[in-house]
C-alpha cells in the first residue's frame, strides 16, 4: 500500500513502554489508519484489539499530508506473562478503505520478522536479567552499527546458534542514553535526503525568524546557496555582549552554534523530524536519490561523494535496526547533538541562544522532534492533552503563533525524566533541561542537574535496594580528560573541550555523591552513561563507616561512532601513568573518599582501559541487581569482557 509513491508505514513500529497490563508503541505513517493488534503467547494469552485513531488508546497526529504519527498506549484487559516471548501482529486498515482487507506487517514491513518467525515478539521481566545500552550514533561514520550488531545477538538468540559457552538470554530492555540523532553534524547526502522527503511527504513551508540573506521561509531555505556545507553562515551570530565575545573569540562577532560540525546544522521543524525517519527505518528511503543536488557548490563534490559511501553503508543496516527497535522495549533521552553541540552547557551560552529569536526556533525545533518521536514514548502519562494538542497544531503551521506557543511550552517542561517500574527500577535523569546554572561566572559549566532535580532524584531513589540509572553523561569519568577540560574552564574556553561533567560544577558534583552516600538510598548502583565516544567499565566503592553503596558506572559510546583513535590511545596511557594507584596527583583531586578500580577490556593492547568503535553495550545482572558479567559487542572484534584487576583500585 502506497501513496505517491510512499510506503504505508514510513518507519516503525517502535516497541516502547511496556508494562503487566500496557503497552506503548509508535509509528509513522503515510495516511490515517485504524489498528487492530493480536498477542500470543502458548496457551497463557491470545488476545485482539481494535484500536480507532483519537481513541482512549491511541493519538493521531498530522505533520504534513502523507506523514502522521501514531501514539499507541493500550491499557490492556489482561495480565501479560513474565519470562515468556510474546508474538504480536500490528494490522492497518486506512481510513479510504474502511471495508478492505486489514494489512499486516506482512504486507508493510515483511523484514521486521526474524529467519523461522511469523510475527515480531517481546519479553515482559519478572526482573531485569540482562540489558542493551548504547548511545551516539551518527549516520555517517564509517565503521558499523551497534543497533545491527543487536540485530545478530536477537536473531542468534531465537535460533538457539549462538557461537558464545555461556550465551546471554533474550535482552530485556533496550537503553539508548542519548544522541540518537546528530542534528549539528548532517552529512550532505542526508540533508539532500531529507529535503526529497520532506516534499514527497507534503510538509509545510515554516517561515523563519530574523534571518539574514532575504531567508524568510524554508522554502527559499532549502535552494539557498548556503544551504549545503554552508550553513555556519545562515545561523545566527551575536554580537552585543562583549564580554562573550571576549571571552570566547576575542571579541569578534561569532555564531551561536559553535559546533564545526554545523555546515549542515538541521534548522526547520519539517527536517528534524524527517531525519527521525531516516535513520530508523529502510521504508523513508524508498524512491530517494542521493545524487548531488544541482543548487549544491561544486567545491563540495569530493566531499559529498565520500560521504555518499558512508549514508549508503549506513542505509543497509536499517532493515537490522528496524526489527531490533520492534521487539525490544526501548528507553530513550536526550543529550546535545540531539539538539546542538553547546545545548545549555553554561548560563551565558542559554542566555545567548534563547533571547536571540532564530536561535530559540533552532532548539524549539529540535526539542518538538525529540517529543514526538523520542520523548512520548519513555512516559506517555507526563504529556498532557493539551500539551499533545497544542504540538500537534504547531506541526501543521510551523512559523505561526501556535508554533511559537508549542515551543515555549517544552522550553519550560519539566518531566522530561522518567522512572520504569522494572525491578530493579531503571530511573532515567534528564541532565540537559535541569541544569545547576553558576551563579559565580555566566561561562562557567554548569551543573548536569540544579539542585530541585537531585532533590527529586533522592526522593525517588529512597528506600531502593538496588537501580539501574541512566545519565547521559558518565558520573564518573576519566580523570585526565575531566582535569583537561577543568583547565580550559579556568581559561574560559569550556567550549572548546565540551566540558560538562557531573565533577565541572562544585555544587552538583558534591550533591550526587552525597546521594549515593545517604542510607536511604540503594546498595548497588547501576550507572549507564554514554556520550564521550568511547566505552569504559569502572567499579566504584565509597568510603563510609558503616560500608559504603557498589556503584559500577557502565559507559558504552558510541553506537555507530569513534573517538581519535591516536588520541584516544594517547589519553589512556596518559591517564593510566599520571593517576596510577601510587600517584600522587590523586591527592589533589576531590574523590578521595572512594575506590575505583577501572575493568581491562579484554583482547586490547596491553594496559587499556578504554574500548573505541561502534558497539552496543550488554549488562546482565543477577538477582540482587549486581552485574555479574558487562560485555561490549562490537563490529570490529565481536565480543569484548570487561575484567575487574583488583591491583588497579585505589582510595582517590
């Protein structure tokens, strides 16, 4: 079933939240459809539900003529089984064929089944076993997909053929801890890409605030000269406060967006959310060319036709990551380049970017997206109607005044966090919105959560025995790198190091570990981080009379990503050198009253401690919610063990 040439569902279904007695999945797709979904499992459950479009149960929403969102939150009749697969069929009947056949995955999605299955399938938890996490993953990096390599363990899974002596169970949840998107770092094919869908689908003209260039519209956008590899002219600049300027570029008027990534910063409404679509699904993909745009400068061919190689690499694995995001239920959140690169990294930068009126767009935009395709889904209680309501007319009139009111409401929302009722619990911290601000200079980091958050925070992890948390970025990182980026904080070029970490902001930092310490709060923390392009395992054990909380933070970055490879084996051996167990320097930094002891990435040169290149995470716990095993698998060496080395702990 297409319409102009567009497959029914544009990408989807995404499995999201699911509990004993709900259900919650998101799609996309070209027309409004009814929905009539089947559950199976053995004899335990066999169940049908129609699902009508602006039901109790399900929300539709139109972003242009062929592109609809569906927001499914079933509350079910009966109890769903623990510990079993349960097969579901998703079935769509469009709105012009009320009497026509239903039309199952089978007709619109005949890949989203594994080798022997009939239907996609899910597991609820009695308890968490083993979990995927992984972040960062930018469409056009050359080396892989970990959402792919998750598509290998779940087919291997199924089929019983897993080449491992001790082979992990089905993964019971799905983390994906931030930068699900790059919407600051666009290669050009994709931005091409997005802009032939962006008509095929119909979508809206949005028309811009304070643009230079004679831009008032995206229309005139998209043709722009400077619409490709040269949009760092397009964005916004400012130039009345010296002292920002001073500080950062000695006083010479600078974008916003600092990012050099940002040739092809996403900018409207429409191509923020047709970039959701193209990087998790094959079907946005169809009747799309990715020969060069004829109003593209020609001193970037070179460049475009590399990246070419990289979107269509990246394009095959789509099917794999389709079927991975239709049987996992998937927990997301948000971190930078989700939105910006400098995304409310200090006072001075917010207060920069929201009061110029381009800027705001820019990140209202982003924000929008991440709602509808991102945020929805991890707590669909948090989202009133009326919040619903007013983004859903924003999409069908971008630029008007309902717009700009659709932006200023998720400007100022405040439960972007969320808590999963799994066991142990998974409590997922917004550390973007919620930020400490200094009070002491506007350019200094700020904290990754204000004070009222780590307060809510306590309160919800009071009386836990153990929790799965997720921050986006790692709580405790690399010394050395974190000390780097505190030297160029004291030289007022936080920018330039990306430095914001829980240890940046005196106040956050003392608060957090201060919660890790108080009685009420869980013995054993699970903390899953992504966002600094590589992957590392630290075990951590705070100093306390009466013996402290085992924390172990669990880093896996990035998806389909890399650090500097050079640099990156640089840094390690430096960090391992300086703040070796006997150092000295470990006096004068402010975590002496904890012991960490990094884990050995099996299979690497000797002495690493930190893993490169896209991977997806796997933690399995045991019953009282410890890790017992935290593997990473790669595309580059397939399985890779993090083993604790007791000589390498030390008090700091």
């Amino acid at each position: 079933m297409i319409t102009k040439n567009l497959n029914l569902v544009l990408a989807g279904p995404l499995l999201r939240r699911v509990e004993k007695s709900r259900l919650c999945f998101w799609l996309a797709v070209s027309k409004p459809v009814a929905v009539r979904l089947n559950l199976e499992c053995s004899n335990e459950i066999s169940a049908e539900y129609i699902i009508n479009a602006d039901s109790n149960d399900c929300t539709l929403i139109a972003a242009g003529d062929y592109l609809f969102y569906l927001f499914i939150d079933l509350k079910l009749n009966e109890i769903l089984p623990t510990g079993k697969l349960i097969e579901y069929t998703l079935s769509l009947k469009t709105q012009d064929e009320k009497d026509g056949n239903w039309l199952s995955h089978h007709d619109w999605a005949p890949d989203i089944c594994y080798p022997n299955k009939q239907a996609p399938c899910f597991q609820l938890p009695e308890k968490i076993d083993a979990l995927l996490h992984g972040s960062c993953r930018k469409p056009h990096h050359w080396e892989g997909d970990g959402l792919s390599e998750a598509d290998k363990l779940l087919a291997s899974t199924l089929s019983g053929d897993v080449n491992d002596p001790d082979p992990p169970g089905w993964p019971d949840l799905l983390v994906l801890s931030g930068d699900q998107i790059y919407a600051d770092d666009v290669a050009g094919p994709m931005l091409w890409a997005i802009h032939q869908l962006i008509q095929k689908l119909g979508m809206p003209c949005e028309k811009l605030p304070g643009l230079k260039h004679g831009l008032n519209d995206t229309e005139v956008l998209y043709k722009h000269r400077h619409s490709f590899y040269e949009r760092e002219q397009l964005l916004p600049r400012y130039g009345h406060n010296r002292a920002l300027l001073d500080i950062f570029f000695g006083g010479v008027e600078k974008p916003i967006f600092t990012s050099d990534t940002a040739h092809n910063h996403l900018i409207s409404l429409s191509e923020t959310l047709v970039m959701y679509l193209l990087v998790w699904s094959p079907a946005a993909w169809d009747g799309i060319s990715l020969e060069q745009p004829s109003h593209m400068n020609e001193s970037h061919n070179k460049r475009y036709d590399e990246e070419c190689g990289a979107i269509n690499e990246f394009i095959s694995h789509l099917s794999a990551v389709r079927r991975v995001l239709a049987h996992l239920p998937t927990a997301m959140i948000f971190d930078d380049h989700d939105v910006s690169d400098d995304w409310n990294l200090s006072r001075e930068w917010e207060e920069v970017a929201y009061e110029e009126p381009f800027s705001r767009r820019v990140i209202g935009n982003a924000l929008i997206g991440y709602f509808i395709n991102q945020g929805w889904g991890n707590d669909p209680d948090a989202f009133s109607k009326e919040l619903i309501g007013e983004i859903a007319a924003s999409l069908m009139s971008p630029g008007s005044k309902r717009h700009g009111n659709g932006i200023e409401r998720l400007l100022r929302f405040e439960q972007w966090h969320y808590q999963w009722p799994t066991s142990p619990p998974l409590v997922v911290v917004d550390t973007r919105t919620r930020r400490w601000r200094s009070e002491v200079a506007a350019s200094q980091p700020s904290g990754l959560l204000d004070w009222e958050g780590l307060t809510d925070l306590q309160h919800t992890l009071r009386d836990l025995d153990s929790v799965v948390l997720v921050s986006p970025a790692p709580i405790f990182g690399v010394k050395l790198i974190e000390v780097i980026q505190r030297i160029f904080t004291w030289f007022g070029k936080p920018l330039l190091v990306d430095a914001e970490n829980w240890m940046a902001h005196p106040g956050s930092a003392h608060a957090i570990l201060n919660i890790f310490l108080h009685r009420k709060t869980p013995r054993h923390f699970v903390i899953l981080s992504g966002d600094v392009h590589y992957s590392f395992v630290y075990d951590i054990e705070l100093r306390k009379q009466d013996g402290g909380p085992k924390i172990w933070q669990i880093c896996s970055s990035g998806t389909r990503n890399e650090f500097p490879p050079k640099l990156l084996s640089l840094l390690d051996h430096m960090n391992r050198w300086l703040y070796s167990p006997r150092s000295v320097l470990n006096w004068f930094t402010r975590r002496r009253r904890m012991r960490i002891t990094p884990r050995k990435p099996e299979g690497t040169p000797h002495g690493r401690r930190l893993l490169n290149g896209s991977s997806i995470g796997l933690v399995e716990l045991d019953t009282a919610g410890v890790p017992w095993r935290i593997r990473e698998l790669t595309h580059s060496s397939g399985w890779v063990t993090f083993t604790r080395r007791e000589e390498e702990s030390r008090w700091r």
